[in-house]
C-alpha cells in the first residue's frame, strides 16, 4: 500500500493490507509451505533466535503467509497487533487464560457459545482461576462481579444464539476502573459491522472460520489488542503450546477476506428482510435480530454495530417445551436450501437448533437463563435468494 493503511476505508485494507511480495513478485499473496528457515550464518541465526532479527524462526512461531493474514486483520481492525490461531476456541482460550494464573478472577456474560461456556465455568477453576457469571445486560452485575483479583471481562455482542447486544463501552469502564481487562468475541458483528477496539475494549477475538472466511472451508481465529500484551502474554502462548494457524488456512481467508465487505452488506441485508418476514407470520412467537426495532437493545446496536449481522434467531410456539421442539425440528426438517448444521457464516445459509447442538452441554437452568428454548432457532443467512429462503422456511412454518 502507497500510504498509510488508515488512509485508506475498510474495504480496501481487506485487499491489499499485509501483502508481502517475494522476489519474483507475484500478484496474489503466495502460499509458503515451510516447516523451518536456514540462515547465511551462525551469527545471524543466533540474532533472528534473539529477536535481534525480525526474520522467520519456524512456522509454529510464524510464517510469511500468517503474517500476511495477522497483518491484515490488524489493520483491518486498527490494533496495535495481532496472534493467529488454529481455530476460534484456540484464539478465545488463549486471549483468556494466556495471561491469568491460579487465584485470578474473571468475569463473564452467561450467554456464551457453549465451548466458550465451557472454558470459563469448567476449565478456568481446574487451575485455580476462580469466575463468576452474570447477565452481561445488567451493569449493576458486571460491577458487582468486581474482586480486588479480578483480571478479566469477557463477553460476546452480539451473543449466540439470541443476539443480546451488550454495551460494550459501559462494561468496559467497569473493568477498567476494576483495574481488570476487557476481552470481546467480535464473530457475529465482525469487524466490518463492530470495533470493539474503539469502543473500549482492550483485546477482540474471532473465529475466522466463520465470515472471514466465509465459505465453509478452513479453521482459524486470531487474538488482537495492545502490542505488550499480544507479544508479551499471547505470542509465547501460542509459541509454547502450540495452537498455530496452518499456513494454508491462512492463505485461504486472506482470499475470504478480500470480499468480506460485500458479504456482510448482502448477508445483512438479507437477514433483516428474513427477520421481517418471521416477525409476521403466526407460528412465530419471537424474533431476535439486532436491527429488528423490536429488538431490546437496538438503540445500543445502532450506536455500536453499523450493521445488523447475518444471523436471525427465531422461537417457535408450542404449549409444552416438547412441542416446540416437535415444531422447531418440522421447520428445520423440511428446508431443502437450509443446511442442517452447527456452522455459521457460509455463503449458504445454514439452520440449527441451538438447544440440542450448539448449546447441548449447557445445563438447562443456563439454558433457561440465556433465553434457549426447545423452540429456538439459529438461522445464518446466507447469499442464496431472499424469495427462496422464505419459501424454503414456509415448508415447514405452514405445517
């Protein structure tokens, strides 16, 4: 790039951010497939060891194709740096346990992804790191969670399944006068439609293999933030442990990422159209979806999301839990277009009932507490036809 990356909006940085260009000077971003790196001479590889030399090592520290996809998610997102890895959970479980030790605190939203529940009310205490869980829509909550040891906030906003939007800001004036940090996962609003960065958060992370990607394809995720605790907590984290991005995947979401803009305006778009339309049909008893005006926090989407997302969750009517399950599985059933699965962010549109799947290890009291009902469904719309999404749905809403 001729000028500084902030010189330039969104949508170009998702082209040409972080390319690096071998000597033969190619024009798509090359794939490297390299385990290690030689070196002129014992000297300079004693350097590039002592970081004296900001050359390669080995690919588990890093690689000029991840840094290639690091670097463009760093501008992309306006942080100050960034640490790939191998899947979404590995970059949430690093962001949160990379830099706490046993009689640390950490405060957390209830209404999580069930592998991120997971890591915070069941893996976190295994080594003495005390959490506690709150409804991330309550300030009152958040501040009172506050320990003198508390070192860490984390929460999702847009949550999955049912879209709460948190404030974000309010909850990271908490932590920081706590003297704790705040980590967000950005997955549902992406970094095109939300920059948790901007609004006071001190660490974001993705899973890549959802909408930068975008296809279906790879596993990934990224941690960004400040650069002494991504260099300092994360990196040697990731260096140790190992839970390194492969060279390959990282190649393929560069290519994702060149038309994540476009994705998201369409996927939004489509989405709320999708979101109007359960609103007024009669087997529908709610819809969540963050620029729905019935939505209950839209005034804090609209100040902290310039875009609405890709996912539609629905709950279906039913007297008894077994019937609304009986009628989330009709509609989920008789989609022909829909796929049937537990993944989001695909250019087709995928369909899930988060009860029995996404959410199936969670007890049911947490599940009742995060608003999951046997009646919900996670729709994440895709790129196909609004027309024959509808229709697709009315197969099993007229039943």
């Amino acid at each position: 790039m001729s000028k500084s990356p902030a010189a330039y909006r969104p949508e170009t940085r998702l082209v040409h951010s972080g390319t690096l260009r071998s000597q033969y000077g190619e024009t798509s971003e090359s794939l490297f497939l390299t385990q290690g790196y030689v070196y002129n001479s014992a000297e300079e590889c004693e350097a590039r060891f002592k970081g004296e030399d900001p050359g390669f090592i080995y690919s588990r520290y890093s690689n000029p194709t991840i840094a290639m996809f690091e670097r463009r998610m760093i501008e992309l997102e306006g942080a100050e740096a960034a640490r790939s890895a191998a899947t979404g959970m590995a970059a949430v479980t690093t962001a949160i346990l990379a830099p706490l030790k046993a009689g640390d605190h950490v405060v957390a939203s209830r209404a999580l992804f069930g592998s991120c529940l997971y890591v915070v009310q069941d893996l976190l205490p295994r080594y003495g790191i005390e959490t506690t869980l709150v409804d991330g829509l309550d300030l009152d909550q958040w501040q009172r969670a506050l320990r003198p040891n508390t070192k860490t906030f984390f929460l999702e906003s847009p949550t999955n399944p049912t879209l709460d939007v948190l404030d974000i800001p309010g909850i990271a004036e908490i932590a920081h006068k706590g003297g704790a940090r705040l980590v967000v996962d950005n997955v549902f609003a992406t970094p095109i439609w939300q920059s948790p960065l901007a609004l006071g958060a001190d660490v974001v992370v993705y899973s890549a293999t959802k909408h930068i990607d975008g296809q279906g394809r790879v596993l990934g995720g990224a941690v960004l933030g400040r650069h002494d605790f991504i260099m300092g907590k994360v990196f040697p984290f990731v260096r140790t442990a190992g839970p390194t991005l492969s060279a390959f995947n990282a190649w393929v979401m560069l290519k994702g990422m060149e038309t994540l803009a476009i994705r998201m305006e369409r996927h939004s778009q489509s989405a709320l159209a999708i979101a109007q339309f359960l609103e007024s049909h009669p087997a529908v008893n709610r819809v969540f979806h963050p620029a729905l005006k019935s939505h209950p926090q839209y005034d804090v989407a609209r100040r902290q999301q310039s875009g609405g997302g890709a996912i539609v969750s629905f709950e279906l009517k039913g007297a008894t839990p077994e019937q609304m399950r009986a009628n989330a599985w009709r509609v989920i059933d008789n989609t022909r277009l829909c796929s049937i699965t537990g993944n989001l962010g695909d250019t087709r549109t995928t369909i899930t009932h988060p009860y029995t799947t996404t959410h199936g290890r969670v007890a049911p009291e947490a599940k009742a507490a995060a608003g999951i009902t046997e009646g919900l469904i996670r729709l994440a719309v895709g790129l196909e036809s609004v027309d024959d999404l509808k229709a697709d749905l009315l197969r099993g809403l007229g039943q």
